[in-house]
C-alpha cells in the first residue's frame, strides 16, 4: 500500500513539473525574445573588419555656448528635445540654403559627415578636388551661419524656450580622416583641431591656416574681415597660426587679446 501511495505522489510531482514548465516564458519564443536585449558587442558599431577609408576633409565643429546650462534648468525634459528640434532642423536648412545658387543648384557638395555631439555638431567635408575659391566660400557660409544664430535663430527660439544657448562658435581645420568600420564614424586630428579651435578664447569664428589659402581666394567683401594670429592650440602647439574676425578681436579685453599675437 505505501508503494502505491508513493508511485501516486512521484506522478503528480511530475505532472505538476511538466505544467510549470508548459506555462514558463523562457519556453515561449516569442516571450523570449522580449525579455533578450540586443546583443552588446563592438558591431554596434559597424563592420569593424573592413580597412579603413582615408578622405581629405575639412572638419567643421558647431559648439553652443551655454548648453550645459540650458540641460540643467528646472524640468529640463520640457525644453531639450523642443529646442534641439527647432535649431538642428534650422542649422541643416540654412546650410543647404547657403551651399544653393541662384538657380537652385548646388554650387559645392554637402558634407558626408553630420554627427551630433552632446553640445554641439560635427560636419565633415570632402575637399578632395574642391578649388580653393569653393573652400573659401564655403569658410564664409559658416561664419555666416554661426553669427545668424544669434541674430535670426535665438530671438526665434527665446519665445519657445528658457536660457536657451545664447553663441554658436564654430572652429574649422583640415587634414585626412580615417573611416571606422563602414564609414558610421572617423578619426583624424583635424577634428580634435576643429573641436579646439571653437574654444579658442572668447572669439565665436577661427579657423586653422594650415590648408587654407584664405586671402588668395576669399570673397573680397569677407578679405578684409579676418586677421591672422599665433596662438596655443591644446595638445597641437604654442605658437599655431590661426585666422579670427577683426571684429571680434577688436572688442576683446586686453587680458583676451594677448591670446592671440601678431605672426
């Protein structure tokens, strides 16, 4: 009789089991793969296998003064996405605007690279073949474009939002880049440059000498605009030749002008 009773018993264990493992979610495939996240590993990232592509390029970095602020203001969540909305959509609009003739044709390419970072943009041109009067020109459309910030885009969004980034500077230089994986991102000093020379003092234009015939083929109504100064350059040298606005230069503070010396 205890034998009986303890086959019985050994069935219903198993029986119960067998449903436990039925009604499981780890045995649903479906459920499954909801509760699997993607796989974490370096092909996020691209195709990390194939050789890297070399571009000549220019490196255009956009930086807003003030953003951190911006970020840290009561209920921030209520502002950020509404503000970066309205100026990427106006930063890349007034780009292609700029690079467009009068006959609605692009007088130069757009650049293969745009890459936000965290408080600013990342444009990467091609200048492999590009004459120099179009890289001139297209030195122009920028310092344009980060001075129309202030006048044609912050009174727009200051009615939008609170302490909204209040100076677009912008810092430009040349050299190669390199591709990493299939061309999601690259590499090269001339982006750490740009990225320096935004932040070059308290001027809101600068761009690098090295690869830029500036005043050979500058517009004329731009010539007479820009200055050429030494400077440090974090990390590239002390004594760097650098070209910023007269204008800039000449409302600087004494302290702020011996930044920037005579070549």
């Amino acid at each position: 009789m205890g034998r009986v009773i303890i086959r019985r018993v050994r069935r219903r264990v198993k029986a119960s089991a067998a449903k436990r493992v039925k009604k499981s979610p780890a045995k649903n495939p479906s459920a499954a793969n909801k509760l699997q996240p993607a796989p974490f590993s370096s092909t996020m990232l691209g195709d990390l296998s194939l050789p890297s592509k070399e571009i000549e390029a220019m490196a255009v970095m956009f930086d807003l003064a003030g953003f951190t602020k911006f970020c840290n203001q009561v209920d921030q969540h209520l502002s950020i996405h509404t503000y970066l909305k309205d100026f990427l959509e106006w930063l890349f609009n007034k780009i292609s605007a700029g690079l467009t003739d009068s006959n609605n044709q692009k007088w130069a390419e757009l650049p293969f690279l745009s890459k936000f970072h965290g408080d600013g943009v990342l444009f990467l041109w091609d200048t492999n073949g590009m004459s120099r009067p179009v890289v001139s020109r297209i030195l122009t459309l920028l310092c344009e474009v980060s001075h129309a910030y202030k006048t044609e885009f912050l009174p727009q969004i200051s009615a939008a939002v609170d302490k909204a980034p209040y100076v677009l500077r912008c810092g430009i230089a040349r050299g190669r880049v390199f591709s990493v994986g299939d061309g999601k991102d690259y590499v090269g000093h001339c982006i750490n440059i740009a990225s320096r020379l935004q932040k070059v003092g308290p001027v809101t234009f600068c761009f690098a000498q090295r690869g830029f015939a500036a005043m050979e083929s500058m517009p004329d109504n731009y010539r007479d605009r820009f200055m050429l100064r030494r400077t440090a350059i974090r990390g590239v040298g002390e004594e760097e030749l650098v070209w910023i606005l007269k204008d800039e230069f000449n409302r600087l503070p004494a302290e702020h002008r011996e930044l920037f010396r005579n070549p």
